[in-house]
C-alpha cells in the first residue's frame, strides 16, 4: 500500500479527528499513488495515522476512511459502515425518511445517501468514494433489498475531482416520483429532478417547531421550494397561508403538495421574486402574524461570504417589516461558510436597522440524522431560529 506522510508541523485538525490532508500537510508520498487508491496516512516519524482515498488533483490529498490500523478498506468495510448509520438512526428514530449517510459525520467522506422510504439516493461526491459505489449499491441491497436506488451526481462540485456530472439508475429502473410522510403529512418527492436529493430532509425537525405559532395565523412564505413549511403550517391551523418561490416549477409542485394534503383552500403558492416582493409589500404596509423564511445557500465560498451576510440581512429587514407587533419571524441559514455567530449577528443587524425589537423563541440546527461532529465546521450547516418581533 502506498504510504503518505506528513509534515512535523501538522494541524492540529487532523490529529483531533478531522478526515481531510490538505496537499500543503504532506511531507511526501512513497509509491506511485493514483486517484481514488487506498494509501496509508503516517506521521513524520513513522507513526500509523489512519487509511483513506487519496486524489493528487484535488487540494485535499487524502480523506481518511479509518484510523483503525487493523481495519481494511475493502467491500465489507462499507457494508459494515452502512449498517452502523442504519443502527443509529434506527435508535434516533429516523427510520421511514433519513439521511441514511451524512459524510464526514459518519466516516464515509463525501458520501450522501437518502433514504425515502423504500428508494435511496446516493451522491459520491470524491474520486475516492465514487470508485465504492458499486459496493456501496451493493450494501444497500443486502441491508434493505431497496425499491430503487438512484444517482444524483449531478452537481458541480464532482468537476473539482475529475468526475463528470451524471444521474440515473443504479438499480432497475423505477418510476422517480413518489409520495414521503412527514410528520404525518404526504408530500411528493421528484427523485431525478428535485432539488439535491429531491427532497431536504434536514429541516423535518424543525417544520414541528412552528407548530403552536402559527395556530389562527395568516402566513406568508418565502423561498418556499415545495412548500414543506407552509403546508405544515395550514395543517397545524394557521388561518390562510400564502408562500413565495422564483420556480414556477416549484410552485406547481407546492400547490400539488397542497392539494394532497386537502388544505388547498388554506395554503396557495404564487410565483415571484421573494427580494423584490417583500420590499415591496413592506412599502404598502401589509402585515402578517407569521413570517417564514428558508433561502437556498448564499454563498459556496469563503470570497463572497461579505455578500451572502449582505442577503440574509436585506431578506430578514425585509421580513421583520412584515411582521405584526407581537409576531413571529421564522429563518433559516444553510450556508456552512457563515457560522451560527455570525448568522445571529446578522438577524441582531436586521433588527436594529427594521427598528424592531426581536426576542429568541427556539434556536436549533439541522434533524438529528445529519449528526453534528465538533471541530468539523463542514457537518454544522443549518441554523433554524424562531424570534418574536415586539
């Protein structure tokens, strides 16, 4: 096996358990190493640090897989793997709609998979992992004997590794639309061309969360994708619920959503430019007891976080001037690159510019079966809050 090994002066990050080796932590590698192998990951002086994948075109070298020295990278490795995150969420309770595999959080670098029922959707996002898939569809068969499973790897982060962009089936062909219960609600999930997965399955804790503010409300939501908050919110008793997105697409997809969950007449979905509506309907004076924001990531690197705080500022002055005195302001951030601090300074910034005065309802990250591992930034991405807005 090919051997890497690191510098004397190390990050501390690795040592404390972080699985990536930056190019610029290397001392040297022993062996003709090619992208996707299997290599053994040695401190300077020789001693054992851990086996992972390595890809001389990417900046990150190495992403460790064990740091068990008698453990092997081979089939029954992952199989062993996908069974201990099944176990997990199993006891967690996240058993019918999960993210079944959370990547770096599970010790399966770069590696998504979702799980919709009886239909899993995988994304190998590394050279490194993308040559497992074949034993990873494996271990799904033999740990589920699945419906169907599907590719999503059409996203562009692949092109950072080599990898070409593709989706499509890795199990005999199945029909890619189908129907998830969340939190007793119906919901249709378009597998091949949903956004990510085909569904965000991370914010399923939190939609529970809204459950008791939005009883006799008239809501209003934006960047409502299908319209997983809004729904829940006509289902939990709001008086009239109307939601917001740029896809029309998307919009049809809610008010079909809407319609499945017999709250048709409660719950509607226009198509329009959230930036452009809420500043505009602060201007006309209209006012709402709940507002509900969920915005796609802002920003996807360290050079434009400046103007991804700039957004999320605009949308929640824009948001909190909506909001009856004495209503409630529902946001979300999950953009990883903009940390919980500086989220919550930003909402603190809004406030004082709208001239309003906000108190913290609830506070929460993303569903428990994308778990959190202290000191990796990469597995704490969402941030879910509830202020009341005096």
């Amino acid at each position: 096996m090919n051997k890497v090994y690191l510098r004397r002066k190390i990050n501390p990050r690795v040592v404390n358990g972080h699985p990536w080796i930056f190019n610029n932590e290397v001392e040297k590698v022993d062996g003709d190493a090619q992208g996707g192998d299997i290599v053994e990951v040695l401190t300077h002086d020789k001693k054992f640090v851990g086996r992972g994948y390595i890809n001389p075109k990417s900046q990150i070298l190495v992403r460790l897989l064990t740091r068990n020295r008698t453990e092997e990278i081979n089939e029954r490795f992952f199989a062993n793997q996908i069974a201990k995150c099944w176990e997990y969420r199993k006891k967690l309770g996240y058993t019918e709609n999960c993210r079944l595999v959370f990547g770096e959080a599970d010790s399966l670098p770069q590696l998504i998979i979702d799980k919709f029922n009886d239909y899993f959707v995988i994304q190998t996002l590394a050279l490194g992992i993308d040559v497992w898939k074949p034993a990873i569809v494996k271990a799904l068969n033999e740990i589920f004997s699945p419906k169907g499973i599907y590719e999503r790897n059409d996203v562009p982060v692949r092109e950072l590794e080599g990898l070409p962009q593709q989706k499509g089936f890795l199990s005999a062909p199945f029909d890619t639309k189908i129907t998830i219960v969340e939190n007793g609600l119906k919901f249709y999930v378009d597998i091949e061309n949903g956004q990510k997965t085909g569904y965000f399955l991370d914010q399923q804790d939190n939609r529970r969360a809204i459950q008791h503010i939005v009883k006799g409300a008239d809501v209003l939501g934006a960047f409502t994708y299908t319209g997983t908050f809004e729904i829940h919110a006509a289902c939990y008793g709001a008086k009239s619920v109307l939601g917001l997105d740029i896809s029309a697409n998307a919009v049809l997809q809610a008010n079909s959503n809407a319609a499945l969950n017999g709250v048709q007449d409660i719950c509607r979905f226009e198509t329009a430019n959230a930036f452009d509506v809420l500043k505009q309907w602060g201007k006309d004076g209209r006012q709402y007891d709940v507002v509900m924001l969920d915005p796609p990531a802002f920003t996807k690197s360290r050079e434009t976080i400046q103007k991804a705080i700039t957004g999320y500022k605009e949308i929640n002055l824009r948001a909190m001037k909506l909001v009856k005195p004495g209503g409630f302001l529902v946001t979300s951030s999950c953009t990883s690159l903009v940390n919980t601090e500086l989220f919550l300074q930003t909402i603190d910034m809004a406030a004082k510019d709208a001239r309003r005065t906000i108190r913290q309802v609830t506070f929460q990250t993303q569903a428990g079966d994308h778990p959190v591992i202290r000191g990796m930034d990469n597995t704490q991405y969402l941030k879910f809050l509830i202020i009341q807005v005096q």
